[in-house]
C-alpha cells in the first residue's frame, strides 16, 4: 500500500498534486511520501512480539539526510556499507551504537573512522579484514566489536546481480571456514565477537529462503556456545520483496513471526537491515515526454537517474499524472542518454503525448542514490510529501555543482 492516488484524474501523494510539484521543481524529480515510509517504518517496529530486535536501515537504498533522521527519529539504526554512509548517519543525528558496518573493502581509514566513532560492530568479511581491524584496534588500544558475516549457501534474491548469500558469491565467510575465525577472536585482546550476521540477497519474496537461513544461525550460534562466547546479536539481515507490478509479497510480520519461531530459544537480539521494503514504495521519479517518435516515447530522464531497468532489467510501473481519453499505445519509453541501454520501459501500454509527466513507480530505493552525472546531466531534486505539504530535501544539482571540484591547469 502506498500515497500515490489518482483523486478525480490527477495523481497525488497523499494530498498533493504531482503536477504542482512538477510545475514548481521541474522534471526529472523524486517524490517521497512521508506517510508511506512511516507506515512501512511501523511495519517493522510492530513485527516482532516476543524478540528484543534492533531494526537497522540499511542507508544504500536511500541515504537522503532528512530521511535517515526521520528514521532515526522512530529508532532505527542502520547498516552502511561505507565510511560516507557512517558520515551520513552522524549527520542525520543517527546514532553510532546502532550502526553496523558491512562491505567486503573496508579501508583503513574507514575502519578507524568506526572504531573512534564507537559504531555497533563490524561485520567481518575475510580472514585480511579481521586481521586489519585487529591490528588498527591495536595501534589505538581498544578492543572493537565485532560480527562474523557468514554466508549460508543459499541461492535467494530477484535477479544475479542481488543475490549475496552463494558460495561463488564476493560477500562474507564460507561455513566451513568460521569456527578458525572464531578460535582467533576467542584469543585475541583487541577483538571482541559479540554477533552472527548474513545476508542472502534482495528482493526475496520466498520466505522458506530465511527460514533455512535462521536454521544455519542458530546451528552456528550453538558451536559458538562451546568456546564460552555470549553473543548479544543475530543478524538476520534484510531483502524482504515488495511489489512493482502487482505482486503479492510477504510483510515484515511474516519474517519476524518465522524468525521468532525458528530462533525462539536463542537469547540474543535480533537484527535486521531493511532497505527496499522501506523506502521503494515511497517514492516515484517523474518525468516529461519531451519527444514522440516511431513507436519512443522519448523522456528528460535516464539511466542515469533510475539505473534499475538498464541494470537488472527491472520492471516499473509507470503512469500519465493525467489521465486522458487518449487511445493507448504500446511504447518504449527511453531516455537522452547516450547509450541503447537507456531504456526505461519496453512494449509499455498507456496514454500519452508530448508534454504529458509521467510517474515512475516505486522509485524510493535503489533510485536517486543510484543515479549519476553521465553525459554532464545533473541530478534530480528530491522532494518530502507531508499531507497536503512539500518541502525540498534535495536540491536539483546545477552546472556549478558539477564543476566546482575540477581544477584549471596552470601554464
């Protein structure tokens, strides 16, 4: 369920007029429905009735700063995958002790970053990593929490490029590889293991898929027991499907309630890194039919604002903000990028005409912060609906902003 109606023939979030918007912020732009990202933040905050559980937004799928405080602000933590990401969270008034740290390269200066920041926990990827942390904790004596980030050979998630929790897969540790990270850290002054974590992939609509993944965190967790370690934390992490098109999906209540059960005799917190489940609902990019050609509709914005369809040949809803008694065609909807890839839609039917606006659905994740300056185009403004107002969070960027950090060469 999202904000986004039509009301008589024009489409709204919530109470606003998309075509207001247009007409005073321009197109391309993204637009946000804070009611739709707080039902879906009450979502996770309700879905856990017996386990004392930490939800962590997972920042890559929008890492917008008014939106980070606005969870942080209902008490999530969040998951980053980046020193930039850390800075976006303190920046948002988010809190470091909540935060945990994921990604499979991280550098030097980001793991000294975290560790003065006093963050949650890493998530160890490698044996190279674990040995890094270690010795930059050395250097400043501290002994740092940490995560084993384990990879639990399931194949899960919507497309190749998102599935994480495979053994051909770059992230996290091999099973049969854990219990020698384990021996090292038991023995180690400047390591402290205090967490399991894994993550399968995104886009997961199949729930057995993290019920297989609780049975192996709770086999690990039970080995762990031996060596005298009390865990605070399971990390379950995140992937939970939504629908683009009209697809059943499971709720955030279905994963904790199978959670709860497969884990129900296991003490410690559980932890979970949503991201699309939260935000992709909540927000639509817009965008005007500058051109009609042939069977093109030809639109102002690109790959590089959405990169979702060119990248895993994602499918998004799309519609006219107006609705006309246009007869319908078959379109495909593409963008000024300089690249046959830019296209945002094949065999699309609807109504339009040049000058028409049209939403593209279920933008909020994996979206704007996805998007690039590729052939010197400037991103797009993002806008907050609240009710019946809107406010700027994002600027549109302008041509300054793109050259400002190139430098003349000197004679």
């Amino acid at each position: 369920m999202d904000n986004f109606i039509f009301k008589a023939d024009s489409l709204y979030c919530e109470d606003v007029n998309i075509r207001d918007i247009a007409e005073k912020y321009g197109t391309p732009a993204y637009i946000y429905s804070k009611k739709t990202l707080e039902e879906n933040i009450n979502s996770y905050k309700n879905a856990f009735s017996k386990k004392d559980n930490l939800i962590c937004f997972s920042v890559k799928s929008l890492s917008n700063l008014s939106i980070l405080e606005l969870l942080h602000r209902n008490g999530f933590g969040f998951d980053i995958v980046s020193g930039g990401e850390l800075e976006r969270v303190v920046s948002a008034g988010g809190d470091p002790k909540k935060t945990i740290f994921t990604g499979i390269a991280k550098s030097e200066e980001e793991i000294l970053n975290g560790i003065k920041k006093n963050i949650l926990s890493f998530n160890i990827e490698s044996e190279s990593e674990m040995y890094r942390i270690e010795s930059i904790a050395s250097k400043e004596n501290k002994t740092v929490d940490v995560a084993i980030r384990f990879n639990p050979e399931v194949d899960s998630g919507g497309h190749e490029y998102i599935k994480t929790g495979r053994k051909k897969d770059k992230f996290g540790i091999f099973l049969d590889q854990i219990i020698r990270f384990v021996e090292h850290i038991s023995t180690s002054k400047y390591l402290n293991l205090i967490g399991l974590s894994c993550h399968i992939g995104s886009q997961i609509v199949d729930l057995n898929d993290y019920k297989i993944t609780a049975k192996y965190i709770k086999r690990l967790a039970e080995e762990i027991d031996k060596f005298g370690i009390k865990l605070e934390f399971l990390d379950l992490g995140g992937g939970l499907g939504i629908s683009y098109s009209n697809l059943d999906t499971p709720t955030p209540k279905e994963l904790a309630d199978i959670i709860e059960q497969e884990l129900e005799d296991r003490t410690e917190k559980i932890i979970l890194e949503p991201g699309r489940s939260i935000s992709g609902n909540a927000g639509i990019l817009i965008t005007k039919v500058e051109y009609i050609k042939d069977k093109y509709l030809i639109v102002d914005s690109g790959m590089n604002d959405l990169l979702r369809p060119a990248l895993y040949q994602a499918k998004h809803d799309i519609c006219n903000v107006e609705k006309n008694t246009a007869e319908s065609s078959e379109w495909n909807i593409v963008g000024p990028i300089c690249e046959s890839s830019d296209v945002l839609a094949k065999d699309f039917k609807m109504s339009a005409k040049e000058g028409d606006i049209l939403a593209i659905k279920t933008a909020g994740a994996y979206g704007h912060v996805m998007s690039s300056n590729y052939n010197t185009r400037r991103r797009p403004p993002e806008i907050l609906v609240d009710k019946d107002q809107y406010k700027i969070i994002r600027k549109r960027e302008s041509y300054d902003d793109l050259f400002k950090n190139e430098m003349e060469i000197e004679d």
